[in-house]
C-alpha cells in the first residue's frame, strides 16, 4: 500500500507544490488502519480477558474465603 507518485499529495493533504496520487489516494489512512488496527483489536481482547480472569479468581475467592482461617484466631489457639 503506498502511494504513487512518491510524495503526493494524498486525501486532505494540502498539496504544497507536490503532485496528486495517480493511485494508493487513501494509502496513509490505510497503512495507518492496517498497522495499528489489529494491534488496537488485540489491546481491547487482551484486556477483556484478563479483566474476565480477574473476575473469576475474585469469584473463586469470594467463595473458598469462608473456609480461611484468620491469622488472628489461629495465633490463639496456638498460644493455648
């Protein structure tokens, strides 16, 4: 994806003496979109599942907290 030729002047571009693109018009938008697209994409799944990994461990630790003993309470049955 790149534009033709070399150094036109592409969309929304002030053309400062630069000649207009033949083809590849919206190339920067593109290369930006294809570059940082699946990044992004992949940023906003990591998250998500770590927030869902996140979620279930407080889940489970909600539940199994009942079952801890507190160090308060174990420190006097073994001072008796």
């Amino acid at each position: 994806i790149s534009p033709a030729p070399i150094n036109c002047a592409a969309a929304g571009e002030i053309p400062d003496g630069r000649p207009p693109c033949e083809r590849g018009y919206y190339a920067p938008v593109l290369q930006w979109a294809i570059f940082y697209g699946p990044i992004w994409a992949l940023i906003i799944i990591v998250t998500a599942i770590m927030a869902s990994v996140y979620a279930s461990v407080r889940k489970l630790e909600k539940k199994n907290e009942r079952y801890t003993v507190s160090q308060s309470s174990s420190k006097s049955k073994a001072d008796s």
